[in-house]
C-alpha cells in the first residue's frame, strides 16, 4: 500500500500539468462552479508545482535548490505582506497569503515549463 502511494505521489510530481487538469475536471464536476473549480485547483496544485520545480531542476542540475526556494518564497511572502501594508495601511494576513499562494501556482508553473522546456533540449542537444 505504501509502493502505490509512494508511486502515485512521484508521478504527480514528475507529471503536475496532468495532476492539474484531472483536479479540475473533478472539482468542476463535484461544484459545478468555474470559478470555485479553479481557486480549489490552484490553492491545491501550488505546493505540488514548487515540489514539481525541485525535482526537475535537481534532474537537471544535480543538486537540490529546496532552501534556495524555501528562502525565495518567504522573501516572497514578506514582500506581499509589505505591499499590502504599503498600499493598505493595514495588514491581512489572509489576503497576503492568499495573493502569496496563487502568484506562486503561476509563477511556478512557468518555472516548471521553462524548466521542463530547458531539461529537454539540453539532453538533446548532449546527444
């Protein structure tokens, strides 16, 4: 039981585009709300892209960047929480982590599909 988890969770990581598109067909189906359906995806998918952003740059450069991203996200969720003090006079930590969460989906899916873009043509040109 145990090999199958194991398995399932590699192959999420190694396949989050996918894993993001059966969540939200089952999201959709169960809520029947597009916008709901969404928002429930990207708070759910954002830490497996970050995970997904790992694994492939330690593929590619064989090393891990876990505290380099560790640290580049709570530089990043500092700098909401400012903006939000600069622009808002007041902070809410639950806007700030919210707005932090899904720049993160969308920046790290990038990251992932740069990523994965780079990996590939870099072992093909290596051929």
């Amino acid at each position: 039981m145990s090999d199958l988890l194991a398995y399932l969770l590699a192959a999420a990581i190694t396949l989050p585009i996918p894993m993001t598109i059966i969540v939200y067909m089952l999201t959709r189906k169960i809520s029947r709300s597009k916008r709901m359906s969404l928002h429930v995806t990207v708070n759910s998918m954002t830490l497996l892209y970050i995970l997904s952003v790992n694994a492939t740059m330690g593929a590619i450069f064989d090393q891990s960047f876990f505290w380099y991203i560790l640290i580049f996200l709570l530089v990043l969720l500092g700098m909401f929480v400012f903006l939000q003090w600069k622009y808002k006079d007041e902070i809410h930590f639950t806007k700030a982590w919210r707005g932090f969460w899904r720049f993160s989906f969308v920046l790290f899916a990038f990251a992932y599909i740069g990523l994965t873009l780079f990996g590939l043509t870099d072992r093909l040109l290596a051929l």
